[in-house]
C-alpha cells in the first residue's frame, strides 16, 4: 500500500494538497466546502460554456478520451501503487465511488478523496479535477460508512404524503438532500447517481423496489426536483436515471427489455420530460434496457434515437448524458464487447462512460483507436467532454473566469 505523497506533482506533498487550493495550468481548484459555495454562486451558464470550449481546446486526443470516462477505485484510505499508477496514466474524468471505498471515519474519507482528485487533476496538463461520484439514493442504496446520514427511501415519502400532505413530504425531501448534500460534499464528493425519476409499475417494481417515489407521476416529477435542488444547493451534481426506464430484470445480468407502447412510453418518461422543461438537471443516465417501440435494433444507451433523438432533441436535455458500465450482461447480450460498445455509445450521443479499472485502459485505447481510423470524429469527443467541464466549472471543480 501506498499514499500519494511520493506521486503527487512535484513541488507538493500531501499535507499542502490538504491545506491549500491547488493551482494547476492557471485554474484553481476547490476541495471541500469552496466547491458548494461556488455551485450555489450560480455562474452564467454561457459563460460556463466558454471556459469549457477554452479549456477543451487545449486537450489533445489523449487527454480528451480520458475525459469523458468514469472508473472505479481500490482501497478506501491509501491508493494501492498499480491503482495510483492507472489514474496517474489515463486521469478520468469522473470516479465513481463504492461501500468498500467509503467505509472509513469521515476524516480518512475526506483525506483520502483529496488525496485522489489531486492525482487526477496532477495528471492533466489543465488541472481538470475530476467528479467524484456515489450512488446516494437513500433506502437501499447507501454507500457509506460510520457517521454519514443515511437517507430514507424514495417510497417512503409518498406514504408520508398520504399521512401528512404532499406539500411536508416534498419538503422533506428536500430538506434532507440539502443536509445530506452538504454532509457528502465536505467528503469531497461533487457528483450524485440520483435521484431515480422512474414512475414505479407493475413491470420495474421488482427491479426499482422502494427506490422509486411512486406510481404518481406528478409526485415522482415533483419529489425529484426536490431532491436535485437541495443537493444543489450543496454544491452536488445530481445524474437523474435511468432513461427511460427499466423492467423488473437486472441489466447486470442480460438483456432486459421494456416491453411498453409508445402511448405508455410517453406517460412513463412524464416525470424526466418535467425536471428537463423546470430544471435540465445537470446529468441523465439511459438505460442499458431495450426499448422496441423506440429502437428495435439497440439498447436505449447505445441508441442515437433515443440518446439524440428522443433525450436531446425531443425533450431539449443539454447536459451531460452517462452511460453505466458497458461491460454489463445487457449490453455483452447485444453482441458488442465493452470497448466496442464504448465506442458505440459515444457516436451515439453519450457524453461519458463507466468502465471498471481492470477496463480503463482498453476503453481509452479503444477511443484512440477510433479517432485515428475515423470511426468517431473529433468533434463528437470535443463535445461531449465540453458537457462535462461545463458543469464542472458550474459546480465550483475549476473557478469560472470572466474571459
């Protein structure tokens, strides 16, 4: 085991990184509370945009494939010295972050989170921090270890609205997203996979179980922008999922298809248009799921239809679109293996992909690959790693100029 101090730029050791903002490439970079203070100055998102294309501009192709992924960590207090080397190698755009990562003290998690996102940031010639991101539901889905607030399930606040009125239970959805948000953020993470904005039906119940907020789509629509605005307001990115939803099967397993029309299609995806047309939360994930009615051929994630035609297009979403692990049964049961369907994703308007470590490097060689031989064109990849630095500039990770 390793800490990062021997592998940090030169000139700085770990307690500096922990003092002080970093400075790299001339963007200034936020730990901590700084970063929500920044996210709730609500920079002009035109100018967000900008800085963003400035920043992009001055990537190669190297540095912008890595950009525009997410991977994985071992270890939860020191970085083993293969782990360091990885991310010191391919510097992601995003880490996404485990139980077994966050079962610390408090005080070692937010150590050790700096002590990643410096690497990161160390490694690329702009600076660029990268998002660190955990699945924070509530309910069932909680990640972290003692001493970190564990929020209730999405299905318990509509059974608290029967009780006590709508109007309470969205207020305290939002109330404990704001609390929870801020709790997370001090941690150092800056990036929320929730909250889940499918309404529950007879056909995802077994999947969603209590991590939907119901069967009313008005509820749903409105519970979740609750929730993404108190985590806002912390200064966390929240990534709405899963589009446009899902089955009762596990898409970790096979292949899962959604069996509904397009007139049910339509009231399914009611509460994702809403928060789209109230809010355009700052990321979506699709689906790994097949969807007939849409696309008979591809998944919704590998879908330029649905991707680009129904997300962006139809409903106007201008943030960042995720796709989950491309080594999941789902898509290995279309026929494409991980690098492949990485690329695949990306040509169809995904903005950044999930690859486990042992997958990072051929998922970014796989991208090089593919600008060189003119499979994925150079623009696609400026533009999707703009999505992402936009909101990294808009949630505090690089300071906004007033270039």
């Amino acid at each position: 085991m390793t800490t990062l101090a021997p592998i940090l730029p030169a000139g700085y050791s770990v307690p500096m990184v922990r003092r002080f903002s970093l400075c790299l490439g001339g963007l200034f970079l936020f730990w901590g509370p700084a970063a929500a203070s920044a996210a709730q100055e609500k920079p002009d998102f035109a100018l967000c945009q900008k800085q963003a294309a400035r920043i992009v501009s001055s990537l190669d192709d190297y540095y912008l494939a890595s950009q525009v992924i997410m991977t994985g960590l071992d270890g939860k207090i020191f970085l083993t010295e293969p782990m360091a080397a990885l991310l010191r190698d391919h510097p992601p755009g995003g880490i996404m972050l485990f139980r077994y990562n966050l079962d610390a003290e408090k005080k070692e998690t937010r150590s050790f989170l700096a002590d990643c996102a410096s690497l990161v940031a160390g490694a690329l010639p702009s600076g660029i921090v990268p998002f660190l991101a955990v699945d924070h539901e509530g309910g069932l889905v909680h990640r972290f270890g003692p001493g970190v607030e564990k929020l209730p399930a999405a299905a318990s606040f509509w059974e608290l609205a029967q009780k006590k009125g709508r109007e309470y239970a969205l207020g305290e959805v939002e109330g404990g997203a704001r609390r929870s948000g801020r709790e997370i953020r001090d941690l150092g993470i800056t990036m929320n996979f929730a909250p889940v904005a499918e309404i529950l039906t007879g056909e995802n119940r077994l999947f969603l179980e209590s991590r939907s907020y119901g069967s009313d789509a008005a509820f749903v629509e409105a519970a979740a922008a609750a929730f993404i605005r108190g985590m806002d307001e912390a200064g966390v990115a929240c990534v709405v999922k899963h589009f446009p939803g899902n089955s009762g099967a596990d898409p970790h397993g096979g292949q899962t298809v959604l069996g509904a029309d397009r007139e049910t299609l339509d009231r399914m995806i009611r509460p994702f248009a809403g928060l789209i047309a109230g809010l355009n939360p700052p990321a979506f994930m699709v689906s790994h799921i097949m969807v007939p009615a849409w696309d008979e051929e591809w998944n919704a994630s590998l879908s330029p239809g649905i991707i680009q035609g129904r997300l962006r297009e139809g409903l106007g979403f201008t943030g960042i679109i995720l796709g989950d692990d491309y080594a999941m049964g789902a898509i290995a049961a279309s026929g494409l293996n991980a690098e492949d369907a990485t690329v695949a994703a990306l040509n169809a308007g995904v903005d950044m992909v999930m690859t486990w470590p042992g997958k990072l490097r051929a998922a970014h060689s796989a991208i090089l690959a593919a600008l060189r031989d003119g499979r994925l064109k150079r623009e696609r990849l400026q533009n999707a790693a703009e999505r992402i630095i936009t909101q990294k500039i808009r949630y505090g990770l690089i300071k906004k100029t007033d270039e």
